[in-house]
C-alpha cells in the first residue's frame, strides 16, 4: 500500500479517470487499486517495486511545482525500465538517473536513454544530428539546450532555421514582414520556446533580435558567432544547403540539426542534405549524431505504435 499526503496532488498523480494508472499497469504488467489518496499494487514482485518507484518519482514531482502529463508518466516507466533491479544487493543493481536540462523556468529532463545520450551530446559536441521520427524530442530538447546556453551567457542570441520546402523559398510571396513569412514554418520552436521561457522576454529577445528568425535562404554568406543555432527539419535540405548551412557556424557557437529521412518532402530525384551530410560526417571530431527510433516517441503513446506500423510497411517494401 502506498498513500500520498496531498489529495489535490494525488489526484493529478492518477489522472483523469485514472488514465496514468492504467498507463502504469499496461507497461509494466501490474493491477493498481485506488482508493482515495491509497494505492495498492499485486504483480510480480520487482515489477511492483518499479511501480511504487515511478508513482513517487512523479509524485515529487508534483510536490515541486510541476505538471506531469502522459509523457512525463511514460519517461518515468523508461526509466525504471532501465534498472534490472531496484532491490539492493541483488546482482545487477543499477539506479539509472537520466540527465537535465536547468532552466529558469522549469527543468527539463530526459524520458528515454537516447534523450539523454542526445542531451550529452550537446553538452560536450559544438555540432550534433538529432535524427529520428516525429514525437521523440529532437526539437524541443534542442531549443531547451539553446535557451540554457543563452540564459547562462555561454552564447549571445540563438538563431532558427528551417527549409520552407512548401514555398519553394521564395518568401518573398508571403504576406507580412519576415517573421510573418516563416512563421508557418517555425510554429514547432515556437511553441518549445513559449514553453521553456516567460512569454514576455521571448517577445523581448525576438524584439531585440537575440532570438532570430533566420530563413534558410537567406544565410547564406553570414558567419554565426557566439549563438546557438539550430536547423529544424533538416531532411528537407538539399545537399548544397546543407553545406552553406554548417559553414555558417563562428566562433563559440553551438549548432543542433535536427530530421527525419523518413519524411523527405523534396521533389523526387532531390538527394536530401540531411542523409548525405550524416553519411560524410560521421566520426569527425566534435561532431556527434543521435539516431532515435520508435522506441523514443514521447507524446502519446500511439504515436509510437503509428511510427511501428509505418517503419514495418516500409520494411516489407525494401524486402521485396
């Protein structure tokens, strides 16, 4: 039996309805009671253990102020899925802590081990790939490294790409001023930094320029120096882009590149820059490449079932 003090904490621990005991019980194959602010747990031993651990994981989590949601629960399961054993003394015994990221506004940690491989990378490497299918982070864990770099002072603006496939790049056609023109585009680093910072100072630094809007055509020539930069949907790059982009980069910057070759929108017979550049890259110092999977989604959970059966139709097809 495990109680929790707090019933308006408890409550939202549970869910709606109960929904993130019932995601608890799927994954880990256990039968949670609830009565009131009391949980019982029955299954097989460890696998209740890693329940109670996960539940009072999230619980403090709440304590500290912050909202656990559906994603938070699933990172919280990978986690405890990764320790063989949470009984001391049992061969094997390893507590996995995934990594952070501190922010001012919130804390933002990893959920699944390649998020915090991903998370690593950009620490130590001044250029890294984030590449993999949607709902697995990429993004937003790139806009949380900027927004550290850029609160800490490590980095003097931080600059946003991405490839306006849909327009051909001829912004110009667009009504409104450039950030009017690329808003479209650039709505997914929005959000993540509306979430990640206080609304007013991210219109203060998109007003001061600290935060830029950087279309993709138009950097060519310029030199990037002391920003974190980061190039979003990268797969629809062609290769000559993606060359200018990476020499874009200056002195103490940092940049992130982020895609999925699953979802290459270029005309066809286009080679996309994305895959060409991981492929003459990889090894080169300082430069580090994170591939998620399926396995990595975070938004809800079929999501990560719909990546599954795409993967495996596509699988079925290169076999034939």
């Amino acid at each position: 039996m495990v109680a929790f003090d707090d019933n308006r904490l408890a409550s939202a621990l549970f869910g709606r309805y109960g929904e993130n005991l019932a995601l608890i019980e799927r994954r880990l194959g256990v039968t949670i009671d609830q009565r009131g602010n009391h949980v019982s747990i029955d299954g097989p031993r460890d696998a209740c253990e890693k329940a109670r651990k996960t539940l009072e994981g999230l619980y403090d989590e709440l304590r500290a102020g912050r909202d656990v949601s559906s994603g938070d629960v699933e990172g919280a399961l990978r986690a405890a899925q990764t320790q063989t054993s949470f009984f001391d003394g049992e061969a094997g015994t390893e507590k996995v802590a995934f990594g952070d990221i501190r922010l001012r506004k919130r804390a933002v940690r990893a959920r699944t081990p390649m998020q915090d491989a991903y998370i690593k990378a950009m620490q130590r490497n001044t250029l890294v790939f984030g590449i993999g299918p949607a709902g697995t982070g990429k993004t937003w864990l790139a806009v949380a490294h900027a927004v550290h770099l850029y609160e800490r002072r490590e980095v003097d603006r931080i600059v946003l790409s991405r490839p306006a496939v849909e327009a051909g790049e001829r912004l110009g056609f667009l009504p409104g001023d450039m950030r009017e023109k690329v808003d479209p585009y650039l709505r997914p680093m929005y959000d993540a930094l509306y979430d990640l910072m206080d609304r007013a100072l991210v219109e203060r630094a998109l007003q001061s320029g600290e935060i830029e809007i950087a279309p993709l055509a138009f950097m060519r020539g310029r030199t990037l120096a002391h920003a974190a930069i980061i190039l979003d949907e990268a797969q629809n790059t062609t290769p000559m882009q993606m060359k200018m982009f990476l020499t874009r980069l200056g002195e103490h910057s940092r940049m992130i590149v982020t895609g999925d070759p699953s979802q290459i929108d270029l005309p066809a017979g286009q080679s996309s820059g994305l895959v060409e550049a991981t492929s003459l890259l990889s090894g080169v110092e300082g430069i580090a490449q994170v591939q998620f999977t399926g396995a990595d989604v975070v938004r809800h959970e079929l999501v990560g079932r719909i990546v599954a059966a795409y993967d495996s139709a596509d699988n079925k097809k290169k076999n034939k």
